[in-house]
C-alpha cells in the first residue's frame, strides 16, 4: 500500500516521515492491491439486493437466488431491477466469477442458509478461498471474518483474547475482550470464515465443535463482571463458518468425527474444460498486469499450449489419451495463472523480440520442481512423450517446444 502522500517514482523509504511511522498509515484511502469481494462487486451487490426483494434468511443482505446469480453470473442475461409495477429503469448483466459447476454453488448457498457449517475440500488452486470470499461478501457483506489456519493458529484466534493493559486497568470487561473474528461473526449474525482448517492443531479445531453445535461462546471470565454477569455469547441468527481444506493436507491435523458432522462437505474441482480454464488464465492474467499498467501480449496458441500442458501433467493423461507420469506438484489452475502472469510480465518489461513460448519450458520446470527433485525427470518425461509426439505429428508450435526441451537440462 501507498503512504500517506502520493510517492513519485524513486522517492525514498523516508519520503513520508511526517505522516507518521514513516507512512505506512494515512487518513487518505490508498490503492490496494487486491480488492475484498464486497469493494470490487459493490456495484453488483447494490444492484442485487434491488433486482430480488423476495424473502432472506435472516441476517443476509440477498436473497438465495441473488447470491447464486452473484457468484455464478447472469448467463449474459440484462437483469432489470424493480417490479413491473413499479420499475428503477437499473439494469446489469452480472458477470461470472466463480467457474464451477452451478449445483455446486446452490447447494452451498442451501447449507449457508439453514446456518449449518460449510467445507469446502479440494486440490490447491481450485478456488476454494475464492468461492468462501465471494459466498461471505453477498450473504453478510463482509469477506474479512477470517481465520488463517496455520500449525500456529491458537485457541484464541478462534474464540477470544484480551486487552491487558485494560484487562489490568479495570478488569475482565467487554471493553478488554478482544474477540476473534469467529466470535464477532456470532455477535453481528455473519459468515465467518477459516481458511486450511486441516493445518489447525486439533485442540484448535475442536474449539469450532461446541460453537457449530450449541451456537454459544462460554466466557467465564465475564461471568462475575459488572457489565455482564451471564459469561456466555450467543449467536445472533444468520451466524454460520465456511471453511476450507486441501486434499493435499489430509493427515496434516485430521479432523474429528465431531467436527466433520458439524459441517457439510462439497468438492470443489479443477476446470473441466480446456478453452474456459484456458479463458480464466487469460481473464486473470490480464487483470493481473493492467494492476502494474502492462498490457497482456502473450498469443492464444501460447496459452492454449501452456494450459494444455498443466492439464495433462494435472491428470495424468493428455488429451489423447496418452498415459503422463504426475507430478507431485500440484498442477493447478492457480500455478498456470501465475506463469502466465510471468511470460505477460517478460514480454512487458524485457522486450528482447523472443516468442514467448520459448519462455514456457523455464516457467514450467520452476513450478513443477517445487517439492520433489524427481518431478524434474517426469517433466523430462512429458517432453520426450506427448510433446515429441504432437511434435511429430506436425503441429508447428509443439515442434518448437520440442525444440527446447535442453532448457530443461
């Protein structure tokens, strides 16, 4: 983030001392660089919450229908907002954000709106976080309820903590309490959300259990407060937890039985198919490098290529059925965003006249060797398979890529 005054190019660290600490914080709004869902969509969300006047679950800021249209698009459809009797002259076409399958989406806006627990489960980079943000901001309006679930996460970052130097001032008080976002989700009636719960200790975990089931919070040290003499937080209708885990983190910190009953579970998959992940790399590449003020270059067929090649090493099949050694990297959507983010960002800023293609052999061999040395033989594999055989079929652009293959090394 920006300073408290706007900073040419090659000002120094200490440009903006008088701010305050250096200008690391300022009353004037600065640029961010990722939006929260309910900033980017306002405009949407304000549109929705007027195009379906029909009945809510309570606490939320659309209804059912509306938050599966947010999340899923309108299809192209221009929405008119109002009623035919009575009509705003407001229309939109909401686009799609979330590429998935629609039931997937309805079914977990059924269990947010009986205020049961949802699990969102999956490979990394299929956009679990991404559907929990979108579902949180259209439900309550409000993404930033949110637990990072680490092998550090404490007990407190899900139920409360305190503020000692009131807490020694005055005592245990609702003015020391610190509540976590878990707990203010329950006191507003919110979507609270936990991001890789699986990466939780379990004695962590199991704090969700009583609060999932019995919708309280117990606060013992209110009980013989002045100001609140129950010591126990109630959820206010509306309140429910949203949380995530990577198939990848099975065993990390195995949930309990108890807990799992607390949730319902929903898969969230990679992308069926080639030309709308390839589409998505495209969209989010783009907007990726518009941030910085660049213009995405990189030609269809080159992405087309570079997507191929993720799903083929993703599956464990190419597309012609050829049998692919997987790697142990995970080969997702999210990874093929950000080499193509990578190969946009070259041809931007290193203009050098070279095809962007003869970066792709680079950029995959830095992703797949993330975790396993041995990966760097199965992408060898891959060459020496599919990538030799499309090239010797013919096609111009596999046959450069063949042509690289001692990039690799």
């Amino acid at each position: 983030m920006s300073g408290g005054r706007e900073k040419g190019a090659g000002s120094g660290a200490g440009a903006d001392e008088s701010a305050g600490g250096g200008g690391v914080l300022s009353e004037r709004p600065a640029r961010r660089q990722i939006e929260l869902a309910e900033d980017r969509y306002a405009r949407e969300l304000a549109f929705l919450a007027e195009w379906d006047r029909g009945p809510r679950p309570p606490g939320w800021r659309l209804t059912p229908r509306a938050v599966v249209v947010f999340v899923c698009g309108s299809g192209g459809e221009v929405l008119r907002a109002g009623t035919e009797e009575e009509p705003s002259g407001r229309e939109l076409v909401v686009a799609r954000k979330f590429v998935g399958d629609r039931a997937l989406v309805e079914r977990c806006v059924v269990t947010l709106a009986g205020e049961r627990g949802l699990l969102l489960v999956g490979e990394p980079g299929t956009a679990k976080s991404m559907l929990s943000e979108l579902l949180s901001a259209a439900v309550c309006g409000t993404s930033g309820l949110t637990v990072q679930g680490t092998a550090g996460t404490t007990e407190d970052q899900v139920r409360y903590g305190w503020n000692y130097a009131a807490l020694l001032a005055k005592g245990p008080s609702r003015a020391a309490l610190v509540p976590s976002p878990v707990l203010t989700a329950m006191t507003r009636g919110a979507v609270a959300r936990v991001e890789e719960i699986t990466r939780c200790l379990p004695e962590v975990q199991d704090a969700l259990v009583s609060i999932l089931s019995e919708r309280r919070m117990a606060v013992p040290e209110l009980a013989d407060s002045a100001d609140d003499g129950e010591g126990t937080v109630h959820a206010v209708p509306g309140f429910t937890v949203i949380a995530t885990a990577n198939l990848r983190d099975r065993g990390v910190s195995e949930m309990s039985a108890a807990l799992k009953r607390r949730f319902n579970f929903e898969t969230v998959g990679p992308i069926a198919d080639l030309d709308t992940e390839t589409a998505l790399v495209r969209a989010q590449a783009t907007a990726a490098l518009a941030r910085g003020g660049a213009e995405f270059t990189v030609d269809q067929a080159v992405l087309e290529a570079l997507v191929t090649a993720f799903r083929d090493l993703r599956g464990g099949r190419s597309a012609e059925g050829w049998e692919v050694e997987r790697p142990s990297t995970v080969m997702s959507t999210a990874e093929a965003v950000h080499v193509a983010t990578s190969m946009g960002l070259a041809a931007a800023y290193l203009p050098d006249g070279r095809d962007p293609l003869r970066t792709l052999p680079g950029h995959l061999l830095g992703t797949v060797r993330k975790d396993d040395p041995a990966d760097h033989a199965r992408l060898l594999g891959y060459w020496d398979g599919p990538v030799r055989r499309r090239a010797e079929q013919g096609a111009p652009l596999w046959r450069t890529l063949w042509e690289l293959r001692d990039v690799l090394g």
